[in-house]
C-alpha cells in the first residue's frame, strides 16, 4: 500500500502539481496541455464526475456518479496526509471530477467540474479495452443494499486434490479490502459472453462453498475459464452445482469493491513454499517434457521436500527442490538435497497440481 500510494503521489506531482510550489499547491487540469491530460487520463484507474451523498468514514464517501470517464464504482478513498503529502477529507455533497490512482484520490486529483474540464474529457473518448463492453446498471433494490451480516470464515481449501480449481481466481485488488469482502460484494453475473445479465451477486449472496482460501482470511472465486478478449467464467454455485457465470475484467474494475483477476501461475510464482496437492510421488525432469530425463524422485508427503517455483511454461514449471524441506524446517535441515529441474504443474481437468501454505508455514 506504501508503494502504491508513493507512485500515485508521484505521478499527481508530475501532472498536477504548480511547478516551483509547494506539495498543497495544484495547478488547475483543465488547462493542462493536451498530451498531458491524456496521459494523465490513461495512467488513471478512474476518472468520474461524482457527487459525495454520503460518508463511511472521513476519508472514504459514498458517490453519486454523475458522469464517468473511465471505470465506474460506488466509492472513493482520499489519499491520507503525512510529512510527504497534503491529504485531505471529503464533503457530503461535494461535486468534483476525481482521478483514482492506486485506489486512492490524492488532493490534486479533484477538480471542479467546469464546462471546459468535462468537454476536454468527453473528447478523449476514453474507453480503451472497455469499449464495447457492456456495463449494466444496478438495479435500484441491488443498489439500495448496503452490507450483510457477517458470516462464518468457511472456504473451500486449495489443498484438497479433488478440488477442480480452474484457471485462476478473482478477489479485491486492494489487500484492505479482502477481510469478509463478500458482505459488500456487487458484481453482474451474464449467461455468456454475449447473452444477458444472469443475476447480481449481492451481500450475502455468496456462500462458502464457493470461494477458496487464498490468503490468510483471504477468500477468492474460481475462474473456470479465462478468454484473451478478458471474458470470464467464475463459479458462484458451489463446486457440486452448476452455477457458474460470465464477467467480463470491466465489469470487475467497476465492482464493488474492486475485483481482479490473477492467474494461477501469477499466484504461486510469489507465494512459495509449494507442494503437490495428491500425495505421490513425483519426478523432477531435465526439461519440460514427460520424455526427458529424471533428474531426482519427490517424496509423496509434502513434509519431506520443499518446492521453490523459478519458472512456468505452459504446463510445465521449472522448480527448486530441497529434500528434506529447507523452508519451513526449523531448525534447518544440515544436508539438504537441492535440485534444479522440471515439473508438471497442473492439468486440464483439477486445474493446478502444485498448492501452496496460505497461512504460511
């Protein structure tokens, strides 16, 4: 989150900042030169002409979207103040146009909403991957629901090897936002890619034999499918049930709160120690092909070996391997086996063979 805000901070001072002025001061948008409101406008996550209707906390409000320029959304979080930034509160009823980087507005990324701002944007015509792509309305009673009543933390865990987990998972692209998030959940479910809306996942809607675990109190939906034009198909029915549903990445972008996909490869190249989910025994290979040579055996149970993802191709994943475990040993093993080489990493039909802790060691 520092990072994100450091780069947000960054990018606001580049473009909006008076030169020479002190980090409060902003220039005003709207005469900027047109190369660099269009930067400006493409490096944005979201760009809305908005009204504040209401306040969860001083630095989080409820909007009113009046006019959308990129990326839609029922909330805005202003950018807090410290020693290197100017931060500042919202106002019930405040009108401006806000620029959302790293999921926060920064007090320079607020501008009066003056004719010439909003003409300048609309000429843009910023619609990118988007464009196209329909974006429903909420529908007043989906609208109209605020938040479920907590339920019980009962998800689905990664580690069952009967478990079919897909092709990735989806979850709030902020960390601070993936504590109990299904209880805020709204998202538009379509029958395909070019059919109509199916249903509105709504709080409380979800179950949790939906969602697996993928942190700690750290829940995701199961992408089944993934298309290269960024359709979606993500189980909402259990995985017994046939209830599954089409989403497009857009309509993710203007969920609440704001979702992301990731790939399973994404995932587990960053959260090793991994393991295999079937306890068998596996073999490490000098390439990535069922025909190259063994190069070492991996023991069944995944307490004797530990697995440090290097590399994925296709199938395939170019794997470290300590036998015994080196990672979450304590103390270390003294002779520990290390070999460098080739694994199988999922398959068609369980999504998926390698896992890893969620909870850490």
């Amino acid at each position: 989150m520092i990072l994100r805000i450091g780069a947000a901070a960054a990018l606001l001072a580049g473009a909006l900042f008076t030169p020479g002025a002190i980090a409060c001061s902003c220039a005003d948008v709207s005469r900027a030169a047109p190369a660099r409101l269009a930067d400006f406008v493409a490096r944005a996550e979201r760009v809305v002409h908005a009204r504040v209707v209401g306040l969860v906390s001083p630095h989080e409000a409820r909007i009113d979207v009046i006019e959308s320029f990129k990326g839609t959304g029922e909330r805005l979080e202003a950018l807090r103040g410290n020693d290197a930034n100017c931060g500042f509160t919202f106002a019930s009823g405040e009108e401006r146009v806000y620029f959302v980087f790293g999921g926060v507005v920064n007090l320079c990324g607020r501008a009066a909403p003056a004719p010439e701002l909003l003409a300048r944007l609309r000429k843009l015509g910023v619609a990118g991957a988007c464009e196209g792509i329909v974006s429903p309305p909420r529908p007043p009673a989906v609208a109209a629901i605020e938040e479920a009543e907590p339920s019980p933390y009962e998800p689905l865990l990664g580690a069952d090897a009967e478990l079919a987990l897909g092709v990735g998972h989806i979850r709030p692209a902020r960390e601070e936002e993936r504590d109990d998030w299904p209880r805020r959940l709204k998202l538009p479910l379509f029958e395909s890619p070019e059919g109509p809306v199916k249903l509105w996942l709504t709080p409380g809607s979800v179950g949790g034999d939906v969602l697996v675990e993928t942190g700690y109190e750290t829940a995701s939906f199961i992408v089944l499918q993934a298309r290269p034009n960024g359709w979606l198909q993500i189980r909402f029915g259990g995985p017994l049930a046939s209830g599954a549903g089409w989403v497009h990445r857009c309509h993710l972008d203007a969920a609440t709160p704001r979702l992301e996909y990731q790939p399973w490869e994404n995932l587990l190249r960053d959260s090793g120690p991994l393991f295999f989910r079937a306890w068998a025994p596996r073999v490490l290979r000098k390439a990535p092909s069922a025909e190259a040579p063994v190069l070492a055996t991996i023991p069944a149970d995944p307490n004797l070996y530990g697995l440090q993802p290097l590399q994925f191709r296709g199938d395939w994943a170019r794997v470290r391997v300590s036998v015994p475990s080196s990672f979450c040993a304590d103390p270390k093993p003294a002779r520990a086996r290390v070999h460098e080489g080739w694994v199988r990493w999922r398959g068609p039909k369980l999504g998926p063979a390698l896992w890893y802790y969620t909870r850490g060691c």
